[in-house]
C-alpha cells in the first residue's frame, strides 16, 4: 500500500519538533495532519520555523482537542511526541484514551524521557516526580533501533541523544563479553540539545568557543542508558559518565573506554564492531576518528575505536537532533507502519555545517 499514513507531532515548537517536521516535508508515506501547541495555537508553523516556510506556509499550530479529534478519526495514525518529559506521558494518555474509546489505533514514538524506564519507580526516582501515567509504561519499549529485531509493544520510547550514543558504542562490548561491565563514558553535545528555551548553558557568549563539564557522574540519562543496555544484553552494566557543552550547535560526540577482558589490538575490535552492525545501514564503522560534521543533520552514526591489547576506546559520533531524537524516532515509525528502516533517512551530511 501507498496511501499516506496520517501523522501528528506533539509538542510542536522545539527543537526537536522543528527537526521532525523537516524530515516528514521530505518523507514519502507519513503526511503531516497536524502540529500540535498549548502555547501557540493557530499561529504559523513557519513563524516558529521560518527555515520550514516552503513545506509548510500555510500550516498552523491546533490544540489538544483539535488533535484529538484527529486522532478519534482516523482508522490508525502515527503520533511522535516532543514534548518535555513530565508533560508527555499525561497528554499521551489523554490521547490514548480519547483513541481507545473511539476505536481508532495511534501508535506513538515518545521522544521524551517519560516512557524510557519499566516502573514508575524508576523513574520518579531519577526525575523526582510522580509518573503520570504508570499503567502505560508496559505498552512501551525503548531501545536503539539497531539493538532490537523485533518489536513486542504497540508503541516506542526513544532512548534519546546522550544515550543512543552512548549505547552504539557500549552494547557490542557488553554483548560480545569483551570488556567488564563497568564502563567510562565522556560526551559532547552541541548547543541544541539544551532545547529552545534559552538559559546560561546555551548563551551564545558563554558557550562559543569553550569546553566545560556539567552534572559530571550525577547526570540522569546514565541510569537510562544502564536500562536500555541491559535489555539489549542482559548485563547489569555500571556507566560513569560525564557530560561536557560544545561549542556548536549539533552534533554529540561520546567516548567509552573499558579494560579488555582479552588482548586485542584495534583490527579485532574494529572488526567485531563491523560485525555486530553489519545489518545496521545507519551505523558505519571507520577506521578513522568519526567527526561531527560527518553525521551533523543526518541519521547516521559513525563508530570508531582504539585498542592497546589492555584498554579500548570506541567513538561515535551522532546528530543530538536526527539520529538522537527526531530520525531515530522515524526510523522506529517506519518499522511500526512496516516500512523500510531507511524510508526518508538517507540524506547525507552537508560536510560544511
């Protein structure tokens, strides 16, 4: 079939949001029915995307019943959330119910952190506040696309930036038993991955041209990746992270070391890591140091590592923006809807960002 999909985005001015309704301009199946935003309805798209004016000039920003409605009509629906976390899970819930009740299917990729963990209480215990919507945890899976073959849920929470990173470059360490299970993550990310609202971390004038650590061993995402890499692996895996603000605007660049459990040099691990991903076509392995500008506004992720026989280090570099929130998200609707993983995600980078 070939019929357009019927496609909603909540949350609809951040960043994120942005980059989502970029790529669904260019998508061949997903159609844009509606952008949703509290706190701009009926005001363009395009003045809060003045870059997005010629996909969509004359769309405009609905409310929360006007979506309902959409999503109360149509037979099925693809719905991507991005909203903040701590909002997400109740509006998810509310349009879930609305659906239940009208006998309508939506299916949902959650970008924010509100679906990530199994219990509530792993959550209210990383984001000190109750869960909003606890019954709905078990409908969801959050994984990397590449680290799970087969789907078991109606619906997808994205893992998200720092995190899908992060675990592209730790889970076939873990899987493959090449290192213990304690690993030591260091992270950049660009200026985007703060969000739209402006605040100290993100000024222009504090951040150009400087490098400097936050929330260094204390920052929430590791105990989301340590969830996500036990599902994929089965090991209860520690992961002392520390993230660090680029001085650009996308982009993350992580890195994980661990000791070997075996002396390898860097051929056998660049060659088990080309193994692991031979199926991935978004993950590429190089032997070169993967670079930012490689994968910036693109969902690719490029991986490399270093090893001494003691110690590895794998790289990987990823767009915060596409691979780590919006194409990752539409790579996981692609193979809900049945569609090819790759269906509108093969532009490649500019190279000159």
């Amino acid at each position: 079939m070939t019929q357009p999909i019927p496609t909603i985005v909540l949350g609809g001015t951040g960043y994120v949001a942005g980059e989502l309704l970029r790529l669904l301009a260019a998508h061949p199946r997903f159609e844009l029915a509606s952008v949703m935003s509290d706190s701009q309805p009926g005001e363009p798209v395009a003045k809060a995307f003045p870059h997005l004016a010629a996909a969509y000039g004359d769309t405009r920003f609905r409310s929360q019943a006007e979506v309902q409605a959409l999503v109360t009509g149509a037979p099925e629906c693809a719905i991507f959330c991005a909203a903040p976390h701590g909002v997400s899970a109740a509006l998810i819930d509310s349009l879930l119910q609305a659906a239940s009740r009208a006998g309508t299917r939506p299916r949902v990729v959650d970008i924010s952190a509100d679906f990530r963990f199994r219990s509530a209480a792993e959550y209210e215990a990383v984001y000190k506040h109750a869960h909003d919507a606890p019954a709905r945890l078990s409908q969801f899976t959050c994984a990397v696309p590449e680290h799970l073959s087969k789907l078991e849920t109606l619906h997808v929470a994205h893992p998200g930036c720092f995190a899908t990173a992060t675990l592209l470059a730790s889970v076939p360490l873990l899987s493959l038993g090449l290192t213990p299970p304690v690993l030591f993550v260091t992270g950049i990310t660009g200026s985007t991955g703060a969000g739209r609202k402006p605040v100290e971390g993100t000024h222009h004038p504090l951040r150009n041209s400087d490098l400097y650590s936050y929330n260094a061993l204390t920052h929430r995402h590791a105990p989301e990746v340590a969830a996500c890499a036990r599902a994929a692996t089965g090991v209860e895996a520690e992961f002392a992270f520390v993230p660090h603000s680029g001085p650009f605007a996308r982009g993350i660049h992580v890195t994980v070391q661990a000791p070997l459990k075996t002396s390898l040099d860097t051929a056998r691990v660049l060659a088990a890591l080309r193994e692991f991903y031979a199926g991935s076509p978004f993950v590429r392995v190089t032997d070169s140091a993967p670079r930012v500008k490689e994968v910036a506004t693109t969902n690719y992720a490029h991986l490399s590592a270093v090893a001494n026989g003691r110690t590895v280090a794998v790289m990987c570099v990823v767009d915060n923006l596409n691979k780590g929130a919006a194409g990752g998200a539409v790579q996981w609707m692609n193979r809900i809807f049945g569609l090819p993983e790759t269906t509108g995600l093969t532009a490649c980078a500019p190279g000159w960002t």
